[in-house]
C-alpha cells in the first residue's frame, strides 16, 4: 500500500545520508549553496527532511556562527506552519531563499554530519507509527514552532540552542520512518529546552 507524500517521506526508499549526498552535490557545481538550492535538492519527500536538515546543520559547527541558530529557526517555523496546515508543496520567501553559505564549509559540516546520520539511518525503524500521521503530526509541528521560537533567546547562552535543535530534528527523523518512539524522545528534549529557557529568561 502506497502512503501518501504527506505522511511518508521514504517512499522513494532513500536514506538520510542520501538527501546529505544531494546537498553535498551541489557544492560540485557552485561555490555558494543558498536555501533554495537546499530545497530543490532535497526535492518533495515530505515533512521530515524539511525539518531534519535545518537542525542537523544548526548542531554541526554551522550552528556556532552568530545569527545562523536564528535564521535556521525561522526557516524550521516556516515550513512547520506549512506542515501544521496539511501543505504538501513547500514554499520559503524569497529574501529567506536567497540566504547562501560557503560550499566549502557547507561541505566540512556535511563530512561531521555523516557518521551520525549514518548511524540514524540504521537504527530508526516504523514504531508507534499513529503518532506520526494526523492529527498527532499537526501537534509535532506546533512543538516544531515553539522549538523554532526558543531559538533567538537561548542563542544568547552558549550551545543552549542545541537542545531544541536536537528536538526538531529527532521529529524529523521520527516522521520520516514513522517512529513514534523518536518523536517522543524530541516531545522530551523540546521541554528541555523549554525549560533551559524559562530558566534562562528569570
């Protein structure tokens, strides 16, 4: 039986470091790699890639760039309000899309990103797969929001941002090969990070 693009994002059987592999294409072909480029080279497979690679690159050494937790948090907002009204074509704006980065650093992150991507690749598997198709998907991405929103503030203190990073891109794992038990590690990992910012901000 054939899930819809909406709820499953391997239904072409690729793995994660496969969507790394055409990202990382890209930096053959152009010295600067900018959002758009992103996108179009992750192509439509649905939400969790869409939330996956914009953490993923926030926890590499990307993500010590000053502003970059930010922008990558707008990005994860934007596509998580698309993800919350059941959009299934992605759209980013322009001034966001334009946003490039060094293929050559792009590429260093990348090369940090492979082993755990790989490692990921081979442990998820479908489990308490109802939690991520509706309405349970809609609520992981209003979490995927406020994770997005903490971003700003917990920028402030040093790797603090990685904790809600580290909860997007758990969603984006889970909901990608329908592991339920991923998305409930992210749901604690995101009270985390509510938490550290709570903290932070009295």
């Amino acid at each position: 039986m054939t899930n819809r693009n909406s709820d499953n994002d391997r239904h072409d059987g690729r793995t994660f470091e496969h969507v790394l592999d055409d990202i990382s294409a890209l930096d053959d072909r152009q010295e600067k790699v900018s959002l758009v480029d992103m996108r179009n080279a992750i192509g439509q497979r649905g939400y969790g890639p869409f939330l996956f690679v914009p953490a993923l690159l926030e926890l590499s050494p990307l993500g010590g760039i000053p502003g970059v937790p930010t922008l990558l948090g707008a990005i994860v907002a934007i596509f998580a309000l698309q993800m919350l009204m059941c959009r299934k074509h992605f759209w980013i704006p322009h001034f966001l899309g334009k946003r490039s980065v060094d293929g050559d650093r792009l590429q260093k992150a990348i090369g940090k990103m492979r082993p755990v991507v790989r490692f990921l690749d081979r442990i998820i598997r479908p489990r308490l797969s109802w939690m991520t198709r509706t309405p349970f998907l809609q609520a992981t991405a209003a979490v995927c929001v406020l994770c997005a929103a903490m971003a700003p503030p917990l920028e402030l203190i040093p790797f603090a941002s990685s904790l809600p990073f580290g909860a997007i891109a758990l969603f984006g794992l889970g909901v990608t090969a329908h592991d339920g038990v991923v998305v409930l590690l992210g749901m604690a990992l995101a009270m985390g990070g509510l938490y550290m910012m709570a903290a932070s901000l009295l």
